[in-house]
C-alpha cells in the first residue's frame, strides 16, 4: 500500500521560498499534502494559495488581517480556518498532522514558529538563517532533544549538506572534513569600488544577478551581511568554528558550495540556481524527486570563477566573523540591527554604506550578555533593535538619501 502524503506546515507561504515550496510539492501530490500556509498580511496571495492547496489553516501573523482572511477564504468557498497572531504561527508548526515544517518567514520573526517546529520534532526544512543566527546553541539543542530533523534549505548549506558523509555529526575532523567552502555570488556590487557603493539604490541592491529573492536577502546578499549570516548557520549546523569555513566568490553561482577531505578531495554541489532544487532535495531526503528545475547544461557554463572576499569593501562580513568570535547575544545584535538598517535602506532613510555603520555602532556600544536562555536572545534582539533605530533616527551616519 502507498504511504500518506506527508502533511506540511509552510510557513511564509507567501514568500519566495514559499511560493517555490508550494511549486515543489504540487508536482508531487501523491507524496505531500499542505496542512497550513501562513503570511505576514498578503492576504489575497495566501488566499490564492488556500483555493490551490486546501490547507486545513491559513495563518496571518499580523492579527489585523484576519478577518480579511475569513472573508477572502469563505467568498472562495473553501473551509480553510483563518487564524492569526504570533501564537498562531507557532500552533500551525507543531501540529499532530503536520510533519514537515518548512521554516520560510524572513528575519528574528521566524525564530519562535521555527523553534515551536524543532520542539515538537518534525522534520523542519530550514530557510530561516536569522533563527540559528541569533540562538544557535539553543535552537540545535532543541533539535537534538526532540529527535528532529534539521535539513538546510539555503542552497549553499545544502550543499554542504549533500558533499558531507552522512555521519557528520561526529565530528567534522572524525569524518576527515577538513574544511567547508562556502561560496558567495558577491551580489550585484561585487566588482563596485568603495566610493561608488555609497550611492547605489534599493532597487540596484534588489536587482541580483542570479537569484530572485525577497527584499530583505537581497540586500543582504548586496552587503554581503547574508554571507555572514550563512557563516554562522554552518558553524552551528555543521558545529564547526568560522577558522574552519572559507568564504569564496564565485559570481556564476553554480557550485553552491564544496567540502574539502584531508585527503586532498573536494566535493562540490553543482546546479542551476533555482531553490527548488534545495527545497526538493530537503523534503524528499533521502530519496531524490524532480524539483522542475532545468538540467545544467555545463557546456553552456563554460567556465566557473573564484575570487576571494573584500572585507573592507564588505565589512558586513567582517563583522559577523567577529561577533561569532565574541559569541553571547552577539550574533542576535548583530542580526537585529541588519534588520533595522536593511529596513532603513530599503525606506531609502540611510545609505547602503550606512548598514554596517548601524551595526558596528550596536555592537560597540551595547553590553554583550550570555545567550543561554530565548528570553535572554529576545531581549537583546530588541534591545539592538532600539539602539539600532535611535542610531538611524538621530541621523548620526552621515548625509541622508533622498528617495
Ligand atoms: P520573502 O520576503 O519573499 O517572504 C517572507 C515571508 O515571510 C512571506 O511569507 C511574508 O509574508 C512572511 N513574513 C514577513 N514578515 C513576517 C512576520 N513579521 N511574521 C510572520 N511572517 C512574516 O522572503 P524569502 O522567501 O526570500 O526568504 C525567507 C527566508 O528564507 C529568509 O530567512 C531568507 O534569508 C531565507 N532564504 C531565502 C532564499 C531565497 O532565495 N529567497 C535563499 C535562502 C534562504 P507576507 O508575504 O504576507 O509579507
């Protein structure tokens, strides 16, 4: 008899890692079944989704929206429950029914329905970086109490992910891993010079070269700061220590990352740059199903380049090799005041030059404190956070952009 479709929670349906989950899973019916869809306030998109998908949940975060949503789901005639709020997001995330939660909502506010996932011990397929950034120990503590398992949807922790032998976890130096290269497109500045950085717009910042992604990855890939979040991700999920993990341009983007063996071999994952690939291959593992992305065809290729990282130019990465370094709440000021500033940018109120500007400023002025405990990370997170928007407030960075 054929197995059930496994149920699964999206959460940040709405997004684009979402809306490319969705795309996965709907190629394969027979294997998944959506048990609910959430969004922070596009209510009509979730709709949309909920008329496709028929989940048993649609949630909103923002409780404002809900009764939009009740509205939308029963003029389309579906019997989908609205929920919505914080709690809500975290309820749909450790369902009975729900197996696999693919952990999509952008920023500090996935950190809780992601951890509420590792809790319950479901398969969580994660694409929220920020919630390993601020509390890794935490939330990789939580996975292995619970028996959860944890697969990278990043494309390049994935990648490592699939070049790794699959005992990893008893030691990267145990299972003859030398080191981890992480590859970086560099994004859409990477070959700017350091004055000409200072002008550039949120629509250049959001025009990637070889991804499509949301606003706020975008920017971070521009200032590199995602590639210092994605630093910290694989030191927590490969346990291993930044001296161990090479950051490696390579504007192409089709190896999305490689392991090097004390033997002197180099394992690389090769594909075009498409997520569905990474989101296929995390919800299937350890079998392997059609994602819908387009062969590589490596003629076409022709050539594959590799630089190593500017941190002057990038100091965004800079800083997040040092506040892994400094350990503590470190890494979630860090993460809370790039997200006030992207913020900030994206708003066109400071300059891209101006976000590390934000966060050195809060890293430098705030005391740095143990971050054994979730209140102990939430409350550094917002206290970043206010530091972080009285720095941009006060305008003390400099001349402002007009937008
Ligand atoms: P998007 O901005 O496209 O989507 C974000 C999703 O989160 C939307 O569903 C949005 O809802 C929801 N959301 C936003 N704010 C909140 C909130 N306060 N509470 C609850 N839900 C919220 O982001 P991406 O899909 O690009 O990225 C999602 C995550 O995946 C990020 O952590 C990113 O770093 C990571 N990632 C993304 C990759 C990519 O290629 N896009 C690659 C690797 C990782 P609404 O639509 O209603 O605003």
């Amino acid at each position: 008899m054929a197995a059930s479709p496994k149920g699964v929670t999206v959460l940040g349906a709405t997004g684009t890692i979402g809306v490319n989950t969705l795309d996965v899973m709907a190629r394969h019916p027979q294997l998944y079944r959506a048990v609910a869809l959430t969004a922070n306030g596009n209510v009509e998109r979730l709709v949309e989704q909920c008329r496709a998908h028929r989940p048993a949940y649609a949630v909103v975060a923002d409780p404002q929206h809900e009764g939009a949503l009740a509205a939308g789901l029963k003029a389309a005639g579906l019997d989908t429950e609205a929920l919505s709020g914080p709690e809500a997001l975290a309820h749909v995330a450790a369902l009975p029914e729900t197996d696999y939660v693919m952990a999509a909502i952008v920023g500090g506010a996935g950190l809780l329905p992601s951890l509420a996932a590792a809790r319950a011990g479901k398969r969580v397929l994660l694409a929220n970086k920020e919630a390993l950034v601020m509390s890794g120990r935490i939330f990789m503590d939580q996975i292995r109490q619970s028996g959860a398992e944890l697969l990278p949807i990043d494309s390049e922790h994935n990648a490592i992910f699939q070049c790794m032998p699959g005992d990893f976890d008893r030691g990267l130096g145990r299972v003859g891993v030398e080191r981890i290269l992480l590859t970086a497109s560099g994004g859409p500045f990477r070959a700017y010079a350091a004055s000409d950085l200072e002008a550039v717009t949120p629509e250049q910042a959001c025009a990637h070269p070889n991804w499509v992604m949301g606003r706020k990855i975008s920017v971070d890939s521009a200032s590199m700061m995602n590639k210092g979040l994605e630093l910290i991700e694989a030191c927590w999920l490969f346990d291993t220590k930044p001296d161990k993990v090479e950051v490696v341009l390579h504007p192409q983007s089709v190896i999305h990352s490689m392991v090097s063996y004390v033997d002197g071999s180099v394992l690389a994952q090769l594909g075009n740059p498409d997520m569905r690939t990474p989101i296929a291959h995390a919800l299937a593992w350890p079998e392997r199903i059609a994602s819908g992305v387009d062969p590589l065809d490596i003629v076409q290729v022709a050539r594959l380049d590799f630089e190593r990282p500017d941190m002057d130019r990038f100091p965004c990465l800079r800083l997040a090799y040092e506040s892994f370094e400094a350990g503590g709440t470190a890494t979630a000021i860090l993460n809370a005041a790039n997200e006030v500033a992207v913020e900030s940018f994206l708003e066109a109120r400071i300059r891209f030059t101006d976000i590390p500007r934000v966060i050195s400023h809060c890293l430098e002025t705030m005391e740095l404190g143990t971050a054994d405990t979730l209140e102990e990370v939430l409350a550094a997170d917002e206290a970043a956070r206010a530091v972080a928007r009285a720095v941009v407030t006060a305008g003390g960075l400099g001349r402002r952009v007009t937008a």
